[in-house]
C-alpha cells in the first residue's frame, strides 16, 4: 500500500488493524481511533489531517506509519 498526505486513513486501517493500538504510542490523542466516535471522524481523513491533529509535519507520520508497518510484519 502507497501511504502518502492523500491517503485515507481508514483505507491504512483496514490493511493494518492492528495499527491504532501502536499509534497511540505515536500520539496519545489518537487513542480517540479505537473508540466509536473516533471511528465516525476518520472516515474522511487522510495523512494530512491526522498530520495537523497531532502536530507533527506530514513525513514525520508517514515515516512513523512505514516503520510500525515494517517492525509488525518483521
């Protein structure tokens, strides 16, 4: 899967459920993913939006989403 500032992030989440467990480590507001509000405000979000609700630049996430990937299938 090509994750870049466009992609949404529910398509990452269902290539990756695992994922919203490890990115609350990146971020602790995003412990907001796995609860059933969070759920209905990510469907229209992409990298981007996540980006500017954590306050980190763009390729920071996107480097921080490959890594996790990479370590969990290693």
């Amino acid at each position: 899967m090509e994750i870049n500032s466009n992609t949404k992030l529910t398509d990452i989440l269902k290539e990756y459920p695992w994922l919203p467990d490890e990115l609350v480590k990146l971020d602790g507001r995003l412990g907001v993913l796995k609860t059933p509000v969070g759920k209905m405000m990510i469907k229209n979000m992409n990298i981007a939006d996540v980006s500017k609700k954590v306050n980190f630049p763009e390729n920071d996430v996107i480097n921080q989403l490959k890594k996790m990937i990479t370590e969990h299938n290693s």
